[in-house]
C-alpha cells in the first residue's frame, strides 16, 4: 500500500521526449504528463537525451537508445546488449532516487530496447505499455526452427519480447493493433482508446472578415512521402487551372533536404510556386493561429501501420474542414466518425474535387464542422485518452 500523505506516484517512460520530437508520439508523451499531474498524480519520466535547459525536475535523461534516429535499424547484438546493460542500471537508479512509484506508463521502447521495462517489472511496478504505432514489431520474435527460435531468444533477449512482458496494453487504434499481433509479437488484445487533442489548446476562434478572395489550404505536420504532400501540390495545380483563387500553406519541415528540394521543384514544375508558403517547423503554441487562419485542411496518409494520425483531429478542433485520405487507424477513426471529406483516390485531381466542394458550399463547410467539432469534444479529447489510461494504470495495480 503507498503511503496515504502522498499522492501516487507515476513513472512515464519513453524513448524521446520534448524538445526530442519526431513526430506526435513525443508531444503526446509530454501531454500525457502534463495532464496527469493536473490530476493530482506526481510523475516522474525517464527518457534518452541531453538535459535541457527547460526541462523540469521531473525529468531524468539517463536512457541510452540502442542506435541513433536517423540512421538505418539494425539487429547488431553488441549494440543492443551494451544499451539493455546501461538501461537496466539507469533504470534502476531512478527507481531507487524518484521511487517508489504507484504505477508505470511506457509510451514507446523504439531503439530503446526492453531492458528498462523489465527493469520495472522486477521492481514490482505496475505497468501500462502504450502501443500508438507500430514500435513493438522491432521485437517481434525470431522465425524458423524451433530450435532456431530458441537459439536467437537466448542471444538477443534485449530486442525480444516475451509472452508475459506486457500484461497491460492500450492500443491507438484497432489497426494498429491488428498489425502488430500480426507481427507475432505475443502482447494481449488489451484496450483500444483513441488519441486526442487538448481542447484548450485547440478551439476555434471568432470568424475574422475576409480581405481579398483567396482562400487557404493548409497541410500541417511532417513533409514526408507517407503523408503525400506531393498530392496537395497537384491539387493546388488542378484548382488553380479551373480559375481559383488558393493558396497552399504547409506547415511542417521535410524528413530530410532532398525531399524538401523535390517538393519546391514539383511546385514550380506545376506553375504554382507563387502560390506556396513554406512556413517548416512551426511551434506547437503557434499552430492553433495557423489552422484558424485556414479554409480547409487536409489530410493524408498511406501508411498500413498508421496509428490515427492527430493533424486533422488538431484542426476540426480549431474549426477547420477536413479532406482527408487516410490509411491504418486514420481510416478506422474516420469510418467510425465521418466528419471528413473523403477524396475517391490519392491524386491532385481528387483532392481539389473535395476542397472545391468545401470552398463552392460555405454553409456545407460549416455544417461538417460543427459535426466534426462536437466529435472532438465527446470523442477525441486528450482528456478522454488519458482517463484511459488512469483507469488501465490503477486496474493494474490490482
């Protein structure tokens, strides 16, 4: 029994953490601590990383990654072996100096191998693994001969997962829930609760008069192929020869400077170079004034193991219409809650058919966001999320 002079105590563990970010998995990290302490739990993260200068003291960057983000995944054992040792004496050690913890949330072991998570296990901690994405594949276990299988978990127990090492599960979506049993990674169905967006964060604002008659597209997060804003381009093209007035903002930086290069080249190929405002990484306190300021949104992803993707959840909550053609966890959501404009397939044309639609019927616009914000507010809010996985984190205690 914890002592009843203190609030419980909370371990969140993940393998980056703010300002570290790659994509919505870390500010999701960040926004799950954040709001669990506004309910009144004291939590501790232990992440990878340099000290930063606006971290809190509730933040300990001990961890090791096995290899760095941004280089190629490999299954060297040394390597591995060497992180699972550092990582176990790290976690430990902060056990030992923040504990004893309630409870452990685990977002994500991506590069971060399995060490620190049996670390809790052997602590005796509670634990609740978050599976938002596809990470768990990494430490699916070995195929072949029996003997083989056997072999190959003795030599690299960092990077495989063994039946009993997740008792408790929430998974984003039912999607990315079926491609990672698929994997034959042995973790039990668990729960299924989808991500959402901090409403205080994300609202709309009072409709501000129009200055001139050109309207705003936006794509907002990473320019990256899965995400296709390649196709946005097109679609600006298509819109602009049928004699429309639209721009295209994107609002993200490219994964890497080629790609970036072949965008800005695909534009200007299209003519519409003129059109296109590259704002890169925008802040995440600046981007509810970047969505605001647009006329639709749209939305695109072609990944299988799509968890559900946030961008457009981000701007139906900012009052922004949505195009999307979404793929994994994304289709889930929205077959589940259509409040989106689909397009019939992932061209430029298609996509311009459905923002034309949304830009030609003002009121049609409107309509659909309302829908799609009412959604956000029963369905699609952080606090939704995070009572989730307060419910899963105590039900684990026992």
């Amino acid at each position: 029994m914890r002592e009843t002079s203190r609030p419980a105590r909370v371990a969140l563990l993940t393998n980056l953490y703010p300002p570290d970010v790659l994509g919505g998995y870390e500010l999701l990290a960040r926004d799950v601590a954040a709001a669990l302490g506004e309910r009144g739990l004291d939590v501790r993260v232990l992440t990878t990383g340099t000290p930063a200068a606006g971290d809190a003291p509730q933040v300990t960057r001990t961890l090791r990654l096995s290899r760095p983000f941004g280089t190629a995944a490999r299954a060297d054992r040394w390597r591995h072996h060497r992180a699972a040792a550092h990582n176990t004496r790290a976690t430990r050690a902060f056990l030992d100096a923040q504990g004893p913890f309630d409870g452990a949330i685990v977002m994500s072991l991506r590069r971060l191998g399995l060490a620190p998570l049996r670390a809790l296990h052997a602590a005796g901690v509670p634990t609740v693994v978050t599976v938002n994405d596809d990470w768990p594949v990494a430490y699916a276990p070995p195929a072949g001969p029996r003997w083989k299988q056997e072999l190959e978990t003795r030599l690299s127990a960092p990077r495989i997962l063994q039946p009993g090492d997740v008792t408790r599960v929430v998974y984003l979506s039912n999607a990315v829930r079926d491609v990672v049993r698929r994997s034959g990674v042995p973790l039990p169905d668990g729960r299924q609760q989808f991500q959402g967006v901090d409403r205080r964060r994300f609202s709309p604002a009072a409709p501000v008069a129009r200055t001139n008659d050109t309207r705003t597209v936006l794509f907002s997060g990473r320019l990256h192929p899965s995400k296709g804003p390649e196709f946005v381009i097109d679609a600006l093209a298509a819109l602009r020869r049928q004699g429309r007035h639209v721009d295209v903002v994107f609002a993200g930086a490219a994964h890497d400077a080629a790609y970036d290069v072949a965008l800005r080249a695909r534009a200007a190929a299209a003519g519409v170079a003129g059109y296109v405002r590259w704002l890169g990484h925008v802040d995440r306190d600046a981007l509810p004034s970047v969505y605001r300021a647009a006329d639709v949104c749209v939305f695109i992803s072609t990944l299988a193991h799509e968890g559900q993707g946030l961008t457009y959840l981000e701007a139906m909550a900012c009052g922004v219409p949505v195009v999307a053609w979404p793929s994994g966890g994304a289709a889930e959501f929205l077959d589940t809650f259509p409040v989106a404009r689909r397009a019939a397939a992932l061209s430029g044309d298609a996509l311009a058919v459905e923002i034309a639609a949304l830009l030609d019927r003002p009121d049609a616009a409107a309509a659909l966001s309302a829908s799609a914000l009412a959604m956000v507010e029963q369905h699609a809010s952080l606090d939704v999320y995070v009572n989730t996985l307060v419910q899963e984190l105590f039900g684990a205690r026992g």
